[in-house]
C-alpha cells in the first residue's frame, strides 16, 4: 500500500487510524470476526513504515504489477528498467 499524508501526520497515526477504521468497517460487514477475536485487536501491534523517493516509481510498479497476479506470486523480475518498455 502506498500512502501520501500531509506531513503534519505522523506515520504512526496514519498507521493506527488504519487499522482502527478497516478493523470497525471489517466487523460490521463480517460479524463472525467477533467470534474469531472477541475483544483482542484484529491488527496486530506493530506496523512497517517506510518512505519513498527516488524508488517511488518502482514501489508504484511494483503495486500495479500485484494487482495483476495471485498474492505469492514474485514478479520483481519484471521491475528492471527494461522490462516495462
């Protein structure tokens, strides 16, 4: 998932207020989460934040290119500056 916020945003805020909306929007649409977690978090504590700058139009393509195939699927093969000519 690539993110942009405003910089008076910290990473750790977008982070938890992710979560916090997708895990209530996760559980009103599939009520058997509730039976599955009860109370506990449906995220779990940690999260990874990472900026981009000059890689951000590989991050981009990579995130295109996994939109196309199965989850599990390697394709940073196709990320080289030939491949997408």
């Amino acid at each position: 998932m690539l993110l942009e916020f405003p910089p008076k945003y910290s990473g750790a805020t977008v982070a938890q207020e992710l979560k916090s909306v997708s895990s209530a929007h996760l559980r009103k649409k599939f009520k058997f989460i509730d039976k599955i977690y009860s109370h506990s978090g449906l995220w779990s504590d940690g999260y990874f934040i990472s900026t981009v700058g000059l890689n951000e139009d590989n991050i981009r393509l990579y995130i295109d290119k996994q939109n196309k195939y199965d989850i599990g699927v390697d394709v940073t093969s196709e990320l080289s500056p030939d491949s997408h000519e």
